[in-house]
C-alpha cells in the first residue's frame, strides 16, 4: 500500500515538473536550439548546393555528432535546476511539508528530467531517421545502437546534474558546474590519465562516443577524413583513429556514471536542511 | 502523549556551538488555537521547522498525531496543513493547478480536490484568480493561496510560523480575518501559530506557549494570563486633554497605580485584582475632565516583556 502510494506521488511531482518545465522560458530556448540543429543539419547542405550523403549512415552520421552535446544541454537547463531551486525559490516550504518522503520527490523529478530530455532526444533521433531515409532512400541500420547509447547518456548526465543541484545554493551556479564539469572537467581528467598511460574506457567522455562510435559509416567517415588529413600533413594518425564502440561496455558505465551520482544525490538531498 | 495533536518532547537543536532549540517540552491541546511567541532568536521558527520535517532536530521528539516527526514524516505530516514564513509558489501554475498538484500528493481524488479548490478560494477570498499564474500575484495574494493549500483535505491540525510576515496592513488584516473564519467554520481543528505581533495573537488565539532563548518560560491559557497580569494599562480619553490638572486628578483615583501623558491621551496603570474597571470608568466621569473612551492596553504584551525580562 505503501509502495503504491510512493509511485502514485513519485507519478505526481513528475508530471507537475513537466508541466513546469513546459511552460518555462528554458524549455522554449531548449527546443528552438534543438529545432534549429535540425534544421541547420537538414537543409543547409542544399542550400550550398551539396547533399546530405550518399548513403542513409552518411546522412545519419551528421545528426549523431551534435547529440551529446544537445544532452548535456538538456541536464543542465533542467536537471540541474530542480533540486536547488526548491531551497533557492523557497517552494520547497510548501512541497516538503507535505505527507510525502524527500525520496519520492526526489524520484519523481529525476524522472520527470530524464523523460523530458530523453523524449526531446528521440524526437530528434526520428526526425534524423526519417531525413536519411528522405534523403537516400535507404533505412539506416544503427539507428537503434545509438538511441540507446544517447538515452544512457541521458540517465548519466541527469545523475550528475543532480549531484552538482544537491550541492549548491543558487540554481546558476549549479547550471554553469554542470556544464563545465562535464564539458571541460571529465575530458581533462581523462586525456590526463591516458597521457599517463591510463585505459579511460571508465570515463563518461569516453563513454559516451558511443553514440556517435556506435553508427559504422560515423567511423568510416571519421576515419576517412582523419587519413586524408594525416597524408596532406605527412603526419600519422593511426593514434587518433576512432574505433567502433562496444555497446554494452560504453551504455554500462554511462549507467554506472549516472547511478552512482544519483545515488549521492540522493544522499545530500534527503539529508539538506531548509 | 496525553491525547495532544501536537507534542514536543525534550527537543534540542544545536547549530555548530549555537543551541537554537534547549531541552523544549509543550503540548498542543486539541481544538485549540495556540500562539507560539518569543523575541527573535528564541527557537519558534527552529521548533516549527522540525514539526514541518523541514530540518532535523539534535535529538528529543516531536509528535504529530502521535507519530513521530523523526520516525514517519510521512505518516505524521498526514493531515497537517502547513504555511511556513512566506512560502512561494510553482510561479508557472495557477492556483487551481497548485491545488491540484498538493491535492494528488495528499492522495485526494481529482474529484474532491475540484470540490474543494472551489470552496477554499472563496474562503481565501481568491476566487476570481483561480486560473491566473501564480508568478504574477502579490506578496499577500501569495500568502493567502498559501494558506488556502493548507487547508486542503480537511486537515486537522494547521502549523502557521508568522502567516502576516511582510504584508502591508491591508494584508495582514485579511490574513487575520480569514484564519478567524477558518477558526469559526472548523471547531474541530488543532491551529498554532508562531507570530511577533501580540494583538495579533490576543485576538486570534486562546492559549500561549512562549519561548526564549530555545526554553519554554509560559505555557497557559490566553485569559488566565490576562487575569494574572494583575495590573493594566489603559488609555483614557478626554475633552481637556493631558492637562496638568487632569493628570493630578486621575492620580489620585482608587487603585490607580500610575499616570503619564501619551501623546494626546492620558495612559493609566490600573490595579485590576483591587477594582473592577466599570468602577475606575465611572471615577474617571466624576473627575470633571470630560473622559469619554477607555480602551484597555495590551495585558499580553506587558505579560510578554515581563517574562522575556526575568528569561535574560
């Protein structure tokens, strides 16, 4: 009984923060940015007298190299906000005074980020299916690989948005953070382990070209366009060549990345004091 | 627990070296409407925060309806209503939309909660802003959404810290009239609220629980302190006005402990447990200076200097 009363509010607080994010300024900002991505990728190709590709994985290729960046995008305009904001904009007075656990508000708007950021992202991953498809004729194949390794990187992201939400006092600040920290940090980190020698196969940068690593013609393309650099510069490049991504692996520690901070989320939220 | 919706027992609450809340122990009776008082600083807002699951205390307990604040927040808050200070709202959703929203948490049906929307609005006097966002209302129209959502699912017991904080006269005049109406609609409802305005409280309340320094120093009912306050203050009124001689004269009345100007008007401190005050207005008529209002001062509020005096 209590369990179905914990999901039936964890329902409840989702869907009134979608509602709120809805009708927010972020979320109109967020979809026109994500439209005009879209749009950008869609047309402008003809517009300067050229094509989207060849085939349905080249056209398709194009739209999977801004994903993760539309992502973290997406984590930091909301998931990054929710938590904070109920101490900064004192709502937290009239919601957690309520017959409700810290935990079931909390579940609820880690879901209500993740499922708004993750429908916005396969909105965008039908749209670039059915370009590729309008554009070659042809089905692309690893569409669903992707989507996957994206959602995965949705759930990853929102847990560290959270985390850095849980931990500030002003929602800017806490956006910014999130933005840098996964932008800007984790990759440092990362090219600083693996100068060191370091496998960084752990890190959620690395993790998450899957997405793109995940699509065979996005590596063939890369590869493609790394080679030719590499022999007008006379240089070798084999060190940068981009391999396909190991699925399980790469979506495992995007989970693993997103649970872990979720959980300590978690942690300093149920604990914060108004 | 004595049958107490409300019941504080042995809390304390420490921050770093300070101790806000020290070894506090009161009971709420039922149906009562309880002011919480005390100067800044003297643990309400801590108290009430820990009754609200808001913060967490040290240690000792707080019991809402017999359950534990500390073990069942969940269960305990089941049927509390809440404003605490000036709470703000999703400035996105309308008040509908707010009721809503709490409604569901609270586990009433989207039936009753339209029901009941209906009803609270005009009770809060809200009606006609019912589906106007909440970001573009006043401070007071705030507050008074505030505490309409408290009233939502028929709770049983209301904990109010400070509901006129921050209103302009005109608000905190609503606000009293319509925790007044709430009071008379409801007789089966355990209120207490926390304020620093004292005619506020002597006019809403019927008992008094007053803390300072995080210790509670009085726990009685209003009209047992206003007896034992034993000397009053009273304003006098008259067409001479605070002459010398009217001053000298009503010195020298029965029982009159002392006299000043004030202003205008001529402040009296009256021995109350010597002489009945129809006795003192009927000495004042006879004195010749034409006293023609005697208001009664504000027997809580030298109660409260008094005590909050000897807590030092």
């Amino acid at each position: 009984m209590d369990v179905a009363d914990d999901l039936r509010q964890i329902i409840q607080v989702a869907k009134y923060e979608v509602m709120k994010f809805m009708r927010s300024r972020k979320f109109l900002i967020y979809s026109a940015l994500t439209a005009a991505v879209v749009l950008l990728i869609t047309f402008l190709p003809y517009v300067l007298g050229g094509n989207l590709g060849d085939t349905a994985g080249e056209a398709f290729s194009t739209y999977v190299g801004f994903v993760s960046l539309l992502v973290l995008l997406g984590a930091t305009l909301f998931a990054s906000y929710t938590l904070v904001s109920e101490f900064e904009e004192r709502t937290a007075l009239i919601l957690f005074t309520r017959p409700i656990k810290r935990v079931t508000i909390f579940a609820g708007k880690f879901l209500s980020c993740f499922v708004l950021v993750g429908a916005i992202m396969v909105a965008y991953y039908l749209v670039a299916f059915l370009a590729a498809l309008a554009a070659t004729g042809s089905l692309i194949t690893s569409f669903l690989p992707s989507m996957a390794m994206c959602l995965a990187y949705v759930f990853a992201t929102t847990g560290v948005a959270m985390l850095v939400s849980s931990l500030f006092k002003k929602g800017g600040t806490a956006a910014v953070v999130t933005f840098l920290a996964v932008l800007l940090v984790v990759p440092i980190v990362s090219s600083a382990a693996s100068g060191a020698g370091v496998d960084t196969w752990f890190m959620l940068d690395q993790a998450s070209t899957a997405i793109s690593n995940s699509v065979p013609e996005y590596v063939e393309m890369t590869n493609g366009v790394l080679e030719s650099m590499g022999e007008a510069m006379g240089v070798d490049m084999s060190g940068m060549m981009v391999q396909a991504a190991d699925c399980v692996r790469s979506g495992s520690v995007m989970v693993a990345w997103g649970a872990v901070a979720t959980l300590a989320s978690l942690a300093l939220f149920t604990r914060r004091e108004f | 627990m004595d049958g107490n919706p409300i019941e504080i027992a042995g809390l304390c609450k420490v921050y770093g070296g300070f101790t806000a809340v020290d070894n506090l122990s009161f009971g709420v009776r039922r149906n009562s409407f309880t002011g919480f008082l005390g100067p800044n600083g003297a643990g309400k807002s801590t108290t009430l925060k820990i009754l609200t699951n808001l913060i967490k205390p040290t240690s000792g307990h707080a019991f809402l309806n017999g359950t534990d604040i500390r073990e069942d927040p969940k269960e305990a808050l089941t049927g509390v209503g809440t404003v605490i200070e000036t709470p703000e709202f999703y400035g996105y959703l309308t008040p509908r939309e707010t009721f809503r929203y709490i409604g569901g948490i609270i586990g009433m049906t989207n039936e009753s909660v339209s029901c009941q929307t209906e009803e609270i609005l005009e009770k809060v006097k809200m009606s006609e802003w019912a589906d106007k966002r909440l970001s573009t209302f006043s401070k007071g129209m705030r507050q008074r959404i505030a505490l309409g959502q408290a009233l939502l699912g028929d709770p049983s017991i209301i904990i109010l810290d400070e509901p006129t904080s921050g209103l302009d006269p005109r608000g905190m005049a609503e606000i009293r009239d319509i925790l007044k109406n709430i009071r008379n609609d409801n007789g089966n409802l355990t209120i207490i609220m926390s304020s620093h305005i004292l005619h506020e409280v002597e006019d809403l309340c019927d008992r008094i629980v007053m803390v300072n320094h995080g210790r509670l120093i009085l726990d009685d009912d209003m009209d047992r302190i206003r007896q034992a306050a034993g000397v009053e203050t009273m304003v006098l009124k008259s067409e001479s006005g605070p002459t010398d001689a009217a001053i000298d004269a009503v010195s020298r009345v029965e029982n009159v402990i002392s006299v000043r100007r004030d202003g205008q008007d001529i402040e009296i401190r009256y021995d109350v447990s010597k002489g009945e005050r129809s006795k003192l207005f009927a000495d004042l008529a006879s004195l010749g200076i034409g006293a023609y209002s005697l208001t009664e001062g504000d027997s809580l509020e030298q109660r409260y200097l008094e005590l909050i005096r000897e807590s030092r």
